[in-house]
C-alpha cells in the first residue's frame, strides 16, 4: 500500500466503522492507520461517486448493518 499511495498526489480514506459513510483526501507522507479504509486513486471523479447517493444506495444494499446482525443472533 504504501508504494502505491507513495505515487499519488494524494488518495482517499474513510473509516472502516462508522454511523456515517465520509471519504476524505490524505496525502504522503501521512500513513493510514488500520482503521482506514484506502482507496488508491486521486481524480475528482471517484471522490464525487463516492460521495453520490447512487453510491450511498448501493453500498447500503451491499454492507452489513451491525445492529440486523445484533438482532439474528438473539
């Protein structure tokens, strides 16, 4: 990872858990801690698609909610 996000001007992150979905730019030699989720591009497009609502939909429908798999277990 660190070669690849080395060659970029920058790269995005988000965090693996949290309540809300927000994607954010970083740039080396700041390093991701293991919390992170990188994505090794640095267009404007794929931080816009992250950010859309079609993107949003889909990775709902796709990901896991925590609490759903709280309440199968009971």
């Amino acid at each position: 990872m660190r070669s690849r996000i080395q060659k970029l001007g920058r790269y995005i992150v988000t965090p693996e858990t949290a309540q809300h979905r927000i994607f954010v730019w970083l740039s080396y030699p700041v390093l991701p801690d293991k919390n992170l989720i990188v994505i090794t591009r640095q267009d404007d497009l794929m931080f816009g698609l992250l950010h859309s609502r079609f993107h949003e939909v889909w990775a709902l429908r796709k990901g896991s909610d925590l609490e759903e798999i709280g309440r199968a277990h009971v």
